[in-house]
C-alpha cells in the first residue's frame, strides 16, 4: 500500500473542507477587496487634488505666461495658467477659490494675491520667472542683443552630488511596523480561532473518538495547524498579490525598499508565531465542552497576542529600549515585536536567529503540551475542562 | 484472539472498570452486556488505544496491542462521531485512507461498504442530510472500510430500525464467519442472545458473569413457573425445589439439581386445577436480571 503520511492526509481534509465552504470564500473575497480598496482609493484622492491654478491679471502678467509654464515643467510642479481682464475679477476668483493665487505686474513692483497663504514652491517659481522677466526687459532697454540676453539668462544646471545615503523614511518604517503588527495581530487571531473552533467541532460531534482509533492525537493536531496554516497564508498571500497588482495598476504609493526588505521577516514571524499560537488554540478548543465555549476558553491565549501587537506601539516610541528588546525574545510576543523591531532597523544579525532559535523551541514544548491537554481532553465528555485538570490527566 | 487481563481505569475517585478479564477468539462474536456506566465503553476505549488504562494488559495475537494494531481495528464509538458538511462517499474514503489505502482503492472500498449497507445513490449527499438511521450505516462503514482484522462496536443496534438490525446482524455473521474477533456491547439482550457465542457481563466495572450462553445457564437453577388456580401452600411439601418468588402469574420455583419436575407436577394436579406449568426462557435477560438482582 502507497501510504500517505496521516498530516498531510488530515491537513488535505481541513484544505478540502474550506475550500468547500462559502465562508472561506466570502472571507477571502471581502479581505482581498478590503485591501485592494485601502490602496485604490488614496490614489483616487491624491488624483482629485488639481494643480494649482494661478491667474496672470493684465497684459503685463500675461506676458510671463509661457516662462512660468515652462519654469514649472522643469521644476514638477504642476499648475494652471488662466488669464483674467482686472483686479477685481481676480479678487472674487480667489475668493470663490477658482484660482489659487492672481498674479499682477507694475513696473517696480509684483502681487500676489491669495486666500490665505501661498506655498512656498509656487511663491520660489513665480519670484524666479518674474525676476527672469525684469532682468530680461532691462537688459532689452540697454541695448544688449537678444542672443546675449538668452546666453546670459540660460539657466545653470546644479545637480547634487550626496556624500552619504538619504537619510531612512522613519515615518515609513514606523508605519512598516505596525502593518506588520496589525497583519500578524489579525491574522493569528482569525485562523488561531479557526484551529480552535475546528478541535472543538471535532470534539463535540465526536469525530475525534473516530479519528483517534487510526490518528495519533500529536497527527491530529498537526494535521489540523498544517492545513489551516496553508488556508491562512494562501488567503493571505490572495490579498497581498491583489493589493501589489492594484498598486501597479493605479501607480500608488511606490514601495518603499523597506517593505521589501521587511517581507520575507513578516512572513517568517507569521510562520512561528502561527505554528506558536495554533497549538495552543488547538489545546483550549480541546477543552471546551460546547461550542460555544470556545471564544471565553481561548481569552488567556489571545490575551498575549493583543498585548504583543499593542507592544508595537512602544515599539516605535522606544525601538531600542532595553526591555522592548528583552520582550522581543519573549515568545508569545515575538511575533509581532522582532518584525517591528527589524522594520525600525534597530537589530543585528544574531539576535534574529537567537529569536528563531527560541521562537523553534517554544513551538516544540507548546506543540507537546498541547497534545497532552489535546489527548487528555479530547475524548472526554461533560464540563469544560481546566488547564490544572487538563495537564494532570494522563493521554495517549 | 484478543486477550484483556485485569484492566484497571479510574476517573477520578470512580472505578470505571476494575480487574476486568475477558477474550475474543477469532471468528467469535463477543458480547458485552451490563447497564451504563457499568464499564462497557470504557474497556472498548482501552481495546482501541483512545485512552490508556492504569494498569492491566491487552493483548492482540499475543503481544501488547500497539499502533499498528489500532489502525487494523475497526472501531464505531457509542457517540457517533462524523463530519456533518462532508459527503458520505468522501468521508468514508478518507477513513480508508488514514488506514493506508490509496485513493482509488478507498473510494472503491467506501463504495462497496455503502452500497452493502443500502446507502447507494446517497453517496454525494452530506451527512448532516441524512436520517440518525442512515448516519448509523455510514459510521458501520467507516468501521468496516478498511477490512479490519478486529471489530469493536460499542452499542452498534442502538437506533436502527428492524430491517437494519438485520442486515448489520447478517454483516457480523459474516464477518465472525471469516475468523474475525468481534467484541460489541448492546442493551439489546435478545440481540446479544441471537449473536453471541460468548457473553460477558458487566457491572459497576467488574465482570459479574462470563461464558457462553450455556454455561451461564447451567450457573443458574432451572426455573420452573406454576399456577395452580387460587392456591399456594401446596407448594411447602416439594422436595428439591424452593419458592423463588410469587406473582400474579403463579409461583416461581427454583429447582435442584435432584428435583422432578414430574413430581412438581403431581403435587400441582393433586393440589387443584393446574393452568400454567412450564420452564421459563432461561434466557440472558433472566440470566443477566438474576445475575445484579
């Protein structure tokens, strides 16, 4: 006989059983548009805001229409040049907020005429083209040709030349972090509670008593993370592929190498921290007598998972205090402080692979301990067990 | 041969089975009778590895039953237990296949089991569709898909309706009749009567009684009932025979190994008009009512 291992056979029933449900598929689709919508609709507001409409009053005005044009292309500013016959027209435009600032020209004086304040960028273009204009007619009247005027005007072209990297966009690694956080919080606690509630159907209908006459409780178990695991990351990777394709689409915000960067640590965090709180999900779900139970019996594992995502918080205030990096090693919050911590840039080499190394160890003890409370409590009928009964009973 | 020795499980400060000894031969359909609680699930959960008793052996073939051993058992739980969203055809393939069976081989068996059991054309329904009668006929083919070497039923009648107690009864049959060991428990005592070679009877976790029907039997005194109309005393001059009890129906009498029931009968006639004289069943309800009495 070809066997299949028994993981993989319980995994491929859990895969089966959501892929079936309309559930999974409601959920799948509702977080993907989720997503594809927190990054569609700030471009669509970013593209609302119109360039900067700038009204030129009088012939005089007018006549520095095309410079300025052509000063704001170099300069990427965008804006609208709109002609307007006098002061007064101008006046009520910028009062009706159809022109941003009127542009007037005497002979040894300019106006710029505004709601309130006029940006600094559009105050440093029109001061440069006006300037350029006057320095042009004054050098017209004292007879300098035209070609000289031109070669004398002709912009120099300054490039920068930087001695050390730009400084890091800590606005965005702070927003990197808690992302990753709030997905890691999230998540868990979605398929965590899935794990959970899954046992406990297994429990109260009394499959698992069918189950354990061919399943060891330790393949049950793993079986049952395993599959729910892969649902979790395909639902998740769904979203991510989604929300990457809309960004490119609606050429959003350009991702900053940081995320990049921050990826592959996400999902290695999302990995243990999964594997860390499925078993112990699985352990509680155990334990309940009804399923209804499951939510109030898994508070003490979720507990630590909200307080580890608050954690994030801190994080970003204090990211190299020493007992956010103490709490960084601490399992049950690892999960979410090392990709915080790695986001913000505040952690060397050896201690991502001391964080792994523990993370690996206290998967293996909670997977241990879960299938003792697992298999003690499985096939039990009548109340909800307690942790201290639970890991006195004798399993498999 | 299934051999179980002195098992032992407490939970808690109750005993739920102590010192219990009993064995299967193969081909031999074993029954175990007793009331609930009296330890009947309990020792087929210890048979199947479900839990691990305190102390006591079981032995398979000989040697301490073990994983492979469990996975050649086949096993239906007092309380039924299936996937209510999955398809019947599915669900039983997939206990074939966590037997070791590749896929093709376990739809085959899952669908050769179902249509024995009467459930062909119900294979794409869910179980949650179908009626407690029929989830009873999946379970028996969860048990039975995977050709196990050892049957262990914990109350396998227990909701069927006539014509099905007879088609799982001819399946057993069968089955025993292949040389396999079935051991099953069942409040059904003309069932167990019907099926069993061997009976082992339970009661507050120790066995009370165990042998074949026969043996049982031949334990207990011979019970004869009489009715002679309107009188009782006539019964004090009886030799080898003593009044078990009196009803409405008669008076009891338990008779002795020396005892002649032809003489019973005489003393009878000679007391008045007899209108009933006969031997009761002396079946295993008599048997097991005598027996925790």
């Amino acid at each position: 006989m070809n066997r299949t291992p028994t993981v993989r056979l319980v995994a491929g029933r859990e895969i089966a059983e959501r892929l079936q449900s309309r559930l999974t598929r409601v959920m799948t689709a509702v977080t993907t548009v989720l997503v594809v919508a927190l990054i569609v609709i700030p471009t669509l507001v970013r593209s609302s805001s119109a360039p900067t409409v700038v009204g030129l009053i009088g012939p005089s005005a007018q006549a520095i229409g095309p410079a300025l044009q052509a000063t704001a292309k170099v300069a990427d500013v965008k804006i609208r040049v709109v002609d307007i016959a006098d002061d007064d027209a101008a006046r009520s435009m910028v009062k009706n907020g159809s022109v941003d600032v009127a542009v007037s020209i005497g002979a040894h004086s300019a106006v710029a005429e505004v709601q309130q304040t006029l940006s600094p960028t559009i105050g440093a273009l029109l001061q440069a083209t006006i300037d350029r204009a006057h320095q042009r007619q004054a050098l017209t009247d004292a007879g300098v040709p035209l070609s000289k005027i031109l070669a004398a005007l002709e912009p120099v072209p300054l490039s920068t030349a930087a001695l050390e990297p730009p400084p890091v966009n800590q606005a965005a690694r702070s927003v990197a972090a808690l992302a990753a956080g709030l997905l890691l919080y999230i998540s868990l606690g979605l398929y965590g509670g899935a794990v959970a509630s899954g046992v406990a159907q297994e429990k109260t209908s009394r499959t698992a008593e069918v189950l354990l006459a061919a399943v060891r409780p330790r393949q049950l178990l793993s079986g049952k993370v395993l599959g729910i695991g892969v649902c979790a990351l395909a639902q998740l990777g769904i979203a991510v592929v989604a929300g990457l394709i809309a960004n490119a689409v609606v050429k959003g915000a350009v991702i900053s190498s940081t995320v990049w960067v921050l990826l592959p640590s996400i999902l290695l965090w999302f990995l243990l921290g999964f594997a860390l709180y499925s078993f112990a999900f699985a352990a509680v779900g155990s334990m309940v007598a009804r399923q209804e139970e499951v939510q109030f019996v898994s508070l003490p594992v979720a507990m630590p998972l909200v307080g580890g995502f608050l954690l994030v918080y801190l994080t970003i205030a204090e990211p190299s205090a020493w007992w956010i990096r103490l709490l960084s090693f601490v399992p049950p919050f690892a999960p979410a402080l090392m990709p915080a911590r790695i986001a913000l840039g505040h952690v060397s080499a050896w201690e991502i692979v001391l964080d792994v190394l523990l993370m690996a160890a206290s998967i293996y003890g909670m997977e241990r301990l879960a299938a003792r409370v697992y298999s003690a409590a499985i096939v039990r009928g009548g109340a909800r067990l307690g942790w201290r009964t639970a890991l006195r009973l004798r399993g498999e | 041969m299934l051999e179980i020795s002195d098992l032992v499980h407490r939970f808690g400060e109750r005993v739920a089975v102590d010192r219990l000894t009993a064995a299967v031969a193969p081909g031999e359909i074993v029954g175990l009778v007793g009331r609930n609680g009296a330890g009947k699930t309990t020792t087929m959960r210890a048979v199947m590895g479900i839990l691990r008793p305190e102390s006591g052996d079981i032995r398979w073939s000989g040697h301490a039953v073990g994983r492979e051993d469990w996975l050649r058992f086949g096993y239906m739980p007092e309380e039924r237990g299936l996937y209510p969203q999955m398809r019947i055809i599915d669900q039983v393939a997939y206990f074939a296949r966590l037997h070791g069976f590749d896929p093709a081989t376990a739809r085959d068996k899952a669908q050769h089991w179902l249509t024995l059991l009467g459930l062909a054309g119900r294979e794409l329904d869910k179980v949650v569709a179908l009626s407690h009668g029929n989830q009873q006929r999946v379970q028996l083919a969860v048990a039975l898909v995977h050709d196990p070497e050892l049957l262990v039923l914990d109350e396998p009648f227990a909701g069927l309706d006539p014509a099905a107690v007879d088609a799982l009864s001819e399946i057993l049959l069968a089955e025993a009749q292949r040389g396999k060991p079935i051991l099953f428990s069942s409040h059904q005592l003309d069932l167990v009567e019907r099926l069993c070679e061997r009976v082992v009877i339970l009661e507050e976790g120790r066995v009370l009684a165990s042998g074949t029907l026969a043996e049982l039997r031949a334990r207990f005194p011979l019970q004869l009932r009489v009715k002679v109309e309107g009188l009782t005393e006539w019964t004090a001059e009886l030799s080898g025979a003593r009044v078990l009890r009196q009803d409405a129906d008669g008076v009891i009498l338990a008779l002795g190994t020396h005892a002649d029931p032809q003489s019973i009968l005489r003393a009878a006639q000679a007391a008045g008009p007899v209108e009933h004289f006969g031997f009761e069943s002396g079946g295993l309800a008599d048997i097991y009512r005598q027996l925790v009495s």
